[in-house]
C-alpha cells in the first residue's frame, strides 16, 4: 500500500523474502528510489517523521530481525546507472550487482573487475565493507567513493580516505549511504582472459557449494590475529553440520551458515553465538561477525554475538537497534554542536546526455556552508554560501578544460555563455515557486549574472544583464580552484523552511555541456535511462529538477 510521503515508498510490506538469507520480516515502510534525488527525499521524510533508517542492498550481507521492522527501509536496488566517462574510468550506482561490474568490464574489455564475478551483493556494500575475494579487493579500483548522509546531501569521498584495510572503511561506523562509486581500470584485456577468471571465480563457489541453499557467505570475518581463516577455527571446533533450528553452518565450509527453509534470524544468531563461544573456548580465536543484523535484538544477542562492534547501538527497553543508518535518539545527542564549516552538496559532473566516452571526471561542484542560518541571518553581509569548481585527479589545467574565451577583459562579460564556464542555479527552497538566480564564472574571473521569475523568464530589470545589480560578487581562485562566495542578504529571498534547491553546470563549448548533480533527460526524478531518446537541446533552466539543499 502507498505511503503518505515520497512515491517510492509503500506501507507494511514483507522483505525477509528479498534479502539472501531469506529471513525476516516485514517494514513498516518501505522504499525502492529510482534516483539519487528519490533517495534524498525518502530520508528527509523519514528523518522529519523521526522513523529509524535501514539501508539494504540486494540483503547479500543482511539479516533482518524477525517482526516488523518500525521505520522506513531503503533498498538501493533501483539505482542502477552506469556510465563509462571515459576509457578507464567507469561510473557505477550503488545497486548495480558485482556480476554486472563484471560484465561490464568485459564488454569493454577492462582487467580488474573480473574477480567480482558471482560474488554476492551489489557495488554500495562491496564499497562500505571494502570487500575483497579470489585476489581482487574493490579497493584497488574504486578511487572516488559518492555518499549521501541523512540530510541528503552528495559527497565525493577519496578511495584513500575510505579504505583503511580489510573489511575496514570510513563509512562501516559512519551514517552515510555508498550511492556510487568510480572506478579505475586503466589496463586492457582480451575477453578469453576475463571470461577464463569469471569461470574460475564461478566454478570455485560451485565447488564449495556456495549456492546450495540461502546463505550470505562468509558469516564471520577472519582474525588475522588468529593466523587462519575463520572457516579453518570453525572446521577444527567441529563445527559443520551445527544447528540452531533450521540455520545450520555448511557441511562444505565451515563459516558458512544456511538456512535450510524455515530460519529464523533468532535461529541464525543463535547458531552464530555458539559458533562465537566454541571458536574462543576451544582455539582462543575471538571473532566478529561479518553478516550485519537490521533491526531490534535483544540484549543476550547483542551480547553473545558482540553486535555492538559492528557499529552503534540504540537502547528501547530490553533490546537495541542495532545495523541502523539513523535513529532520532541517537540524533539528538549531536543537536547541540556548535556549527562549524559544511559541505553541503559535492557532485561529479555527467554529460548531459550520459554519452560514453565523453564524460568528466576532472571537474567538480562542491557547495559549502561558511556560517549557521541563525547567524547568516544576524549577519546578512557576511560570506554564507561558498560555490567551488575543482580540479580532480588530472594533470589537465584550467586551459585545457575551458578552452573557449572571452574576448573582454576580466569582469562582467554579457553573452559570457558563449565561453567556457562554470554555471550555478539558485533556485527558490519552495518546490511550487519558481523564481532562481544564474550565476556564470571562468577560471579567469570573468561572470556575468542574471534573476528570472520563471523558466528563461527574466525579471524585467535583468532583460540586459548588467553588475550593477551584483556589487557583492566576490571570486577567487587557488591553483585547482575558483568559486564565488555569497552573502545572506543575496539568497534570503530564496530560503524557504532552511531550504534552497541547487543545479551546477558547465558550459565548455561545442557539444560539451554538464550537469552536477545529474538528471534524467526523461522526466523529473527517473532513473537513467539508456533507451530513452535524449532531449533535443541541453536545457539547464528546468528549476523543478533542481537539488534540493537542507541549511543548517
């Protein structure tokens, strides 16, 4: 049944049955976003109706508690794209499966992804866990990691500030959703290599009967402390064949739990725990799980599965929430902080019609917050916003990427869309309104600005773009950076409840033009679609498909 709130979400529906292990219950709500922007507005509604946030992938790694689940779950499933930027650098969404990144790379014949063949999962929980198998570890080709934390707003983290060893990441005790990631392949392959690791990869889980019955693989993480795998601890404890219920650890590999047909999560950690407890009675191995539990446990399994090492607990009753993206109680003891610098939105820019080949990973938007709302508010002339454009891993210069222009001399140029240029919108934070402001800068300093009412509509005094009407136009540019800074006197008019929507672009002559965060050419908030024939002209004033911007 529909939700009152964002499209993608539906009311009491069962899950257990989309998660590998096939155990669990049901969600109270439930949501499938199609897009980076249906994402943000699903955790905006559920965090102002101060419901708990779960993230699930595929479930490939997830076991959800048994009962309802009293918060809004979000599965990632939906989010799909991918997009091949240019030879060597492939961006991938957070539910496109290991098997596809596979695949992907042998259609165009790139080493380094071949070893994600058949493993479980998708591209997000590969990232957030640093997953690694057969030789491979996704560290060693994602080099830009995309998040997204409970206000909305994108992030573009570094692979070296992400991954900190195995299984080990930023993001594992950090509340923020893996939405995307780019990779890196830059060496080729002929398609009899990849296919001959993507069988062996295959044939090795057939071997070990990976695919008997429900499972998410490894249950525990290995010790290296230990100085064996965790399967080995396991097959010396006497483990294989164990049951809890119809759970019961492989007869094939002994850190591998199935669920014969009936599991329920309570059976399935309390098989884990015993295998937890014999592994350090009997060889002194002290182990972590590595499958994450969603949702309420009690005490005692929190207690004799060490639930509460896999990331932060929140107390109801005589059980926790443990495996959650947000809770509001957990929230509220931030509230009070006091404010400091924030990135408020960080995007890659895609061209506009998601051509392959012809995207550009060497440019970036970053939007910052300087200062509060409440004292932006107290101190409207002081600098509130900052707008960035960046460079990012390129030896590219400013030159090589904004080749077109301008004849004038630095300062306000009319007409400056005929150069190259950075462009920012600054739309009105009411959805039903929609008045916004351009802004447009070269690496150079020349800019030119303009407010419309509507769609193209300019307001009658901006018909001839003219700076007077800008006196506090403030750029500034650093070796691999120039932005512009505005005050709170300038976007008041725009903030509507702590709000303002965003749209970057670029304009670098010829065919070339961007946007950040992207849209669909095919509707408002879809998901990419490779089939649908692209808009017949770039249009960048649409202000409904804007970014929605949360203030703080």
């Amino acid at each position: 049944m529909r939700a009152a709130g964002p499209s993608c979400i539906v009311e009491n529906q069962h899950i257990g049955s989309t998660t590998y292990y096939s155990i669990g219950g049901s969600a109270a709500f439930y949501a499938r976003p199609k897009s980076l922007a249906d994402l943000a507005e699903c955790l905006n509604w559920a965090r102002e109706k101060s419901l708990p946030i779960a993230i699930l992938g595929s479930g490939s790694n997830a076991l959800l508690a048994d009962g309802t689940f009293n918060g809004l779950v979000i599965t990632l499933c939906e989010l799909t794209a991918s997009y091949w930027e240019n030879e060597q650098t492939l961006f991938v969404e957070a539910g496109v499966t290991n098997t596809e990144v596979a695949e992907i790379c042998l259609d165009a014949g790139r080493a380094g992804a071949a070893w994600m063949y058949r493993m479980p999962g998708q591209l997000g929980a590969t990232v957030r866990m640093n997953a690694r198998c057969y030789g491979g570890e996704i560290s060693q080709i994602a080099v830009d990691i995309f998040t997204m934390d409970v206000e909305g707003r994108l992030r573009i983290r570094s692979g070296k500030e992400v991954f900190h060893g195995y299984k080990k990441t930023l993001l594992m005790d950090s509340p923020e959703v893996v939405v995307a990631a780019r990779l890196f392949l830059p060496t080729t392959a002929s398609r009899e290599e990849l296919l001959a690791i993507m069988e062996s990869c295959e044939s090795d889980r057939h071997r070990k009967h990976h695919f008997d019955h429900p499972s998410c693989g490894s249950t525990f993480k290995n010790n290296y402390a230990v100085g064996r795998p965790s399967g080995q601890v396991f097959e010396q404890c006497g483990l294989k064949g164990a049951r809890r219920g119809q759970s019961e650890v492989s007869q094939f590999h002994a850190n591998f739990v199935w669920n014969l047909g009936n599991a329920t999560a309570h059976d399935m950690l309390s098989l884990a725990a015993h295998m937890r407890e014999r592994a350090f009675t009997l060889q002194n191995a002290d182990l972590e799980l590595e499958v994450q539990p969603i949702g309420l446990f009690s005490d005692q399994i929190i207690q004799d599965c060490a639930l509460d090492r896999l990331g932060p607990t929140v107390a109801e009753e005589d059980a926790k929430w443990v495996g959650l993206l947000w809770h509001a109680r957990a929230a509220s003891s931030h509230s009070s902080e006091e404010f400091k610098e924030t990135t408020l939105l960080e995007s890659p820019y895609f061209d506009y019609f998601r051509t392959p080949g012809k995207g550009q990973p060497e440019i970036a938007l970053r939007l910052v917050q300087l200062i509060s709302l409440s004292e932006a508010a107290s101190n409207p002339e002081q600098p509130f916003l900052r707008w960035e454009t960046h460079l990012k891993n390129t030896n590219k210069t400013w030159n090589d990427l904004f080749p077109l222009k301008p004849t004038q001399s630095v300062g306000f140029v009319d007409e400056l869309w005929l150069s190259s240029v950075s462009e920012l919108f600054i739309a009105n934070g009411d959805p039903a309104k929609t008045d916004y402001l351009e802004f447009e800068c070269t690496p150079d300093g020349h800019w030119i600005a303009i407010a419309f009412d509507g769609p193209r509509k300019r307001r009658p005094e901006h018909s001839t773009p003219n700076a007077k009407f800008w006196p506090d136009f403030k750029f500034e540019r650093e070796e691999r950076c120039f932005s512009v800074t505005f005050n709170h006197s300038r976007l008041a008019a725009m903030i509507h409840n702590s709000q303002l929507r965003i749209q970057a672009c670029l304009s670098l002559g010829g065919e070339g033009f961007y946007l950040a965060p992207h849209w669909s050419p095919s509707g408002s908030a879809e998901c990419w679609d490779t089939q649908h024939k692209p808009d017949v002209k770039p249009d960048f004033h649409q202000p409904q498909r804007f970014w929605r911007v949360a203030l703080l």
